[in-house]
C-alpha cells in the first residue's frame, strides 16, 4: 500500500509530544494547553472521504484519570469521553494522556461529588472547544452496573475454518474482499472477528483491536474473505478512526450495500483505548456508543 495523502503533515502534527521525557508535557497541574488536534479531513483526503459519507463516534475510555478535593483526597476512575465523527478535528491520543494525567494534583470542589462533576465539565468543555464537535465526558468509580456491548454477532473464526485459509497480504488489501456468490436476493450479515492488528502512524507500536461488522444488501462477502482482508492490516501505520473508516469504505465500495456499520474496539495502551464506529444510518449504532451513562463493555482481550 503506498503512503497515503498527508501522510508527512498528520505524523508531524501528532508527533508534538513524542520523545520528550519530563519537563513541561508531565505537568500535574491542570493544562489544556497539552491537547492536540488533528483535522480529519487530513486523513480522510486520500481515501476520498468528506466525513458526510456516514455517522458515528469515537469512545475513549481513559482508565487512568484522577484529582484531589480541596482537602487533598484523591479522586479515581474511569473516564468515557465520546466524540462525534463529524467534529473537524480529532485529538491525538499521548496528548489526551498527558492532559488528563494534568488533573492528577488539580484540587477541584469540597468533596468527592464536586471534583468528579468539575473533571466532567472540565474535559467536555476542553474536548469541544478543541475538536469543534460537542464531546461529552462522565466518570465512572467502579465497575459495578451493566457493562454493554455488541450482542448477536458471529465470530469468524466459528463459520469458517480460519486455518485452511492462506494469508498472503498484510498492507490493507481490499482486493481480498470476494463476493459471495451463492446467495441470492438481500442477505444481512453481522460478524466479528479478533484477528484486527494495526500499528500506531507516529510511533509504530502494534494496535490491537476486535471489529465488528454489519452489512445488509444484495451482495456479501465470505467469511473466508472479511478474515483475509482484516488480517491484510497487520502492517498498515494508521491511526485507530482512520482504520475504522479505511475498512468501512472499502466494505461500501466491494458490495455497496444498503446498510453498514463498522467498529473497531481497541485494547488498551499507556490507559487508554479507543473505540472508532462508523455506520450509514444513526439507528444502526447501539446506544451504549453515544449515551454518556452507558458503559461500553470491552471483549476479552480487552
């Protein structure tokens, strides 16, 4: 796979923070300064894409966030931070680690309560002024409660036999996306798979996600080939929503179906994971993605 439009400008735009031990970037006092915004239409350029060829979100789950109370009493817990996929920037991921770890000696409000609601309002404020897209934030203390996710989907690795398939590519080839051809008239298909590996585009470290994938429409794909084509990723430098996007425009362009929807939930690092999805219709996408009191429930290797 050849580089990809502005490529150069987005690794030198995300690369703000990269390398640099200590000093101001670790600042344990609240900073917003520390965020950095990427324009989406840098990534989406050399796919064709306007951002208007479908809805969605993007779902950060920050498992490392924590302020003290006027009294010095440590506040902890999870954080979910959604953003629209329409905003006109999204935020690079060390420099959301850094602003959050800003809150860590940040005295906010009299009591546990105050200070949770102020990180609320602080990182929804921050996150909307930043990303031009209104974000919303709430943090969760405990694991106690529902935890949502997918439900009704079929791993692949169940309705086909993944080890007499012959992988061969690893650059994001979506010529692997063969058509069914033994079915007729409208099929849905609503599949998952574990197999999704990517790399970060600054640092190259290895992503590791699970994708999941609803498609509706007179021409499907085989298993044997969503399998070929998600591995086809492994050695593809891409950031996690640019990844969701790249599968979700090729799934349109092979079968051009009526309706699609795309995530891809990916495992934690450095406290962080995100969670890209994508989908041609807003009543595709399952409120646990979009509702800030949802928790978004995470797969096993997760």
């Amino acid at each position: 796979m050849t580089k990809v439009k502005n490529y150069d400008e987005v690794v030198s735009l995300a690369g703000k923070h990269l390398g640099k031990v200590g000093g101001a970037g670790y600042s344990d006092q609240y900073n917003p300064e520390l965020l950095v915004k990427i324009p989406r239409y840098l990534n989406r350029e050399g796919y064709g894409l306007t951002g208007k060829e479908f809805k969605g979100y993007d779902v950060w789950n920050a498992y490392e966030v924590s302020a003290i109370t006027e009294k010095g009493l440590p506040v902890s817990g999870m954080l979910k931070i959604t953003c629209p996929a329409d905003s006109e920037f999204h935020v690079e991921s060390k420099s959301i680690k850094l602003y959050l770890n800003s809150f860590n000696m940040t005295a906010l409000g009299k009591d546990t309560e105050e200070c949770i609601d102020l990180i609320e309002s602080r990182v929804s404020k921050d996150l909307t002024e930043l990303l031009e897209g209104v974000c919303s934030a709430k943090m969760f203390l405990s694991d106690n409660g529902t935890a949502h996710n997918f439900t009704g989907y079929d791993e692949i690795g169940n309705i086909c036999d993944l080890d007499t398939i012959e992988f061969k590519s690893y650059k994001s080839d979506a010529g692997q996306l063969e058509a069914d051809k033994t079915t007729t008239g409208v099929q849905e298909i609503k599949w998952q798979s574990n197999l999704l590996r990517s790399n970060c585009r600054v640092t190259n470290q290895p992503d590791w996600g699970d994708v999941f994938i609803r498609l509706k429409g007179s021409s499907i794909p085989t298993p044997e080939a969503i399998a070929k084509y998600i591995v086809s990723h492994r050695q593809v430098s891409h950031f996690h929503e640019e990844i969701c996007e790249m599968i979700y425009t090729h799934l349109k362009q092979a079968f051009n179906p009526e309706e699609l929807l795309v995530s891809c939930l990916y495992t934690r690092r450095g406290g962080i994971d995100i969670n890209p999805v994508r989908a041609s219709h807003a009543y595709l996408i399952p409120p646990f993605f979009y509702d800030s009191n949802l928790r978004l429930g995470k797969t096993l290797r997760q």
